[in-house]
C-alpha cells in the first residue's frame, strides 16, 4: 500500500518593515545654544530608556547639520554620543510629526526641528542619483528665463579660526524677464554635487537670499551662499551648484552652474 505524504500548505513570509525606537521617540524638552544655531532635544524611547539628541549648528563646526544621540537605560547607565543613522532620522521625524498634531502649542519650534532633520537625511543620498550631464545650464519658464553662475573658494588668508577647513560657496540665480521685467524665481533648494560621482554634498531647502540686484540693462540676480565642512570636499575635483526653483509660478525646475574648480584665497 503506498502512502501518499500530506500536502502542507505554503506559508509566505511576513514582511518586516525596518523601524527603529526612534518612531516612538516622545519629545520631553527643546533647547537652543548660541553657538550657531544647534538644537538639544531629550526624551523617551520607551519607559526605561530616554535619549538625548544633539542637531549640531556649530559656526565652525566640521559636523554641522548632523544629528547625534546618547541614549540612557534605567539602572544601566549611558551610552557615548554617536552619529545618527538615516533610518533613525526619518523615523525621528515621524515622531516629531506626530508630537505636533497632538500638542500644537510647541508647533513653531518643532517645525525648525523637523526641517532640520529633513535637511540631514537629504545628506545621506538616495537611491537614484542626479545625474549632473542631464540638467541644463539654462531654463525657461513664462515670460522668464534663468541660469546659474557659482564659485567655490577656501579661504587660506592668515586669521583666527580654522578657515582652511571651511569651503565657501556663492552662486548667483539670473535672468532675464519679458520686456525686461524682473523673474519671479521661487527658489526651492539650493545644492552643491560633486562633478563625476554626482554626489550630493550640500543641501539647502528654501534657502535665503543674500543680495539682489540688476545687471546691465534687464538681467536681473539673486545672490545665495552656503559653507561646507572641508572634509566633504576634495579639491582636485570639480563641483555643481544646482537650484531647484519656479520661474513666474512654473512648476519647479532644475538649474546648474557650469562645472567649478574649488580656488583658494592667499
């Protein structure tokens, strides 16, 4: 007689979303220094462990814009500071999402917090790159154009504070309106690439203006300006500013300088 072994059904495997105890971080106290602009934020990650979160806005600092956390177990002791991963970010900024809905009393500083933590996971990188060969030197939008100039410069000049570590950055958004009036530019981003990898290695989102003008007869320009730590930047190679803006209410485009060499300053 031949025994016919039982059919087991196939069982498909449960998916496991990744999260991190951050996505239940529940903010306790927010504090600012005045060294910069860097933001301290405590509190708990579950009942025994609380943690204390350090956005670092050091004016000189090689780490600027990063976020670092120690953590405290009841009865264990602390764990060192250390570097906060991307997926601890974004599921910080889930927490700190859902902080505001429930307390709208402490919505504007949270608000800076949370652009903060978006700005450094835009430093991580995704998973599709920019590719710098295919975004244009000039754009048009209605009744508008617009195009980019940069330069990019460490300052060597004799003087107190570590000026060789810091790359300055300077990029002019222009162009030209109808019957020369001036563009309305909405800038979203303002980002720095490295040339040949496409690496992203600086990130503004809505930056702010540092001057404005007209040149010649109907061009007009704004200017923008960023640092970036020394440690990102390698000056043998070339670099990109990229401006993602509006022009005249048009949907957002990409914009580029052409390719930069970073100069120094004696």
């Amino acid at each position: 007689m031949t025994s016919i072994a039982p059919v087991r059904p196939s069982v498909t495997p449960a998916i496991s979303i990744p999260v991190t105890p951050f996505i239940s971080f529940l903010p306790m106290k927010l504090s600012k220094l005045r060294d910069g602009g860097s933001i301290l934020l405590d509190g708990q990650l579950n009942k025994s462990v609380s943690a204390a979160i350090r956005m670092d806005g050091g004016i000189n600092s090689k780490t600027r814009g990063e976020f670092f956390v120690a953590t405290k177990t009841f009865l264990k002791g602390s764990t060192a500071e250390r570097p906060m991963t991307k997926l601890e970010l974004q599921d910080l900024s889930k927490a700190i999402t859902r902080h505001m809905a429930n307390t709208p009393g402490r919505q504007p500083e949270y608000v800076e917090l949370n652009k903060r933590i978006r700005e450094a996971i835009a430093k991580f990188g995704g998973s599709a790159k920019v590719d710098l060969s295919k975004i244009p030197t000039s754009v048009v939008g209605p009744n508008a154009n617009a195009q980019v100039e940069g330069s990019m410069w460490i300052d060597r000049m004799p003087g107190p504070g570590p000026r060789s570590n810091t790359v300055h950055v300077a990029a002019k958004l222009q162009g030209n309106g109808f019957d020369d009036s001036a563009p309305n530019y909405g800038v979203k981003k303002f980002e720095v690439y490295e040339v040949g990898s496409n690496k992203l290695v600086a990130t503004v989102n809505n930056p702010t203006e540092t001057g404005a003008g007209r040149i010649g007869r109907g061009t007009h320009f704004h200017e923008f300006s960023l640092s970036i730590p020394g440690s990102k930047i390698d000056p043998a190679k070339q670099y990109a500013v990229v401006f993602t803006t509006t022009i005249n209410g048009s949907a957002p485009k990409q914009v580029r300088s052409e390719f930069m060499n970073v100069g120094q300053v004696f």
